[in-house]
C-alpha cells in the first residue's frame, strides 16, 4: 500500500490513513487523510471531520484541506465530463 499511495493512488493513501488510525498512529493517519483529501479523496474527508471533533486535526488544518480538496475537484470537472456523467445516468 505504501508504493501505491507514494505513487498516487488516493485509495491506498485513505487505507493507510485507516489501518494507522486503527494502530493508534493518528499523526501518521492524519496525515494520510490530508493528502488523499487535499489530492481529492472524498472518502478521506469523514476521517478528518472526526479528526476535527476530537481535537486531532486544527480548524485551520481541516479548512485548508477541504480548500484544497475542492480546487482539486473543481480542476476535473469538464464538459465532457459532466455530458458522460449525464449519458452514463441515462
């Protein structure tokens, strides 16, 4: 998984983050958590909402990564893309 979310893929960063939380490693799945949601990870946004709550995650950290996680999905979006989104739900 480590390769994987080196090499990009969000979902392994967001499994990391998870199997760190359930180890106790919460800087370490915080972290995680930020870059997936920072690169446009909805899923790892639930995490640091928690993260937030209990204090682990500042308020300035949790709006600069729900910033960055929407310029991030702001920056895929596309006609064509929206116009295939339509046709697939059709």
């Amino acid at each position: 998984l480590e390769e994987a979310a080196i090499g990009g893929h969000l979902g392994a960063r967001y499994n990391l983050g998870i199997m760190d939380g359930k180890a106790f490693r919460f800087d370490r799945a915080m972290k995680h958590h930020i870059i997936a949601a920072k690169l446009g990870y909805d899923g790892s946004l639930g995490p640091l909402k928690t993260f937030n709550e209990i204090g682990l995650v500042s308020e300035e950290d949790f709006a600069t990564a729900l910033r960055a996680h929407q310029t991030a999905v702001d920056a895929t979006k596309s006609l064509q893309r929206e116009a295939a989104e339509a046709a697939r739900k059709d």
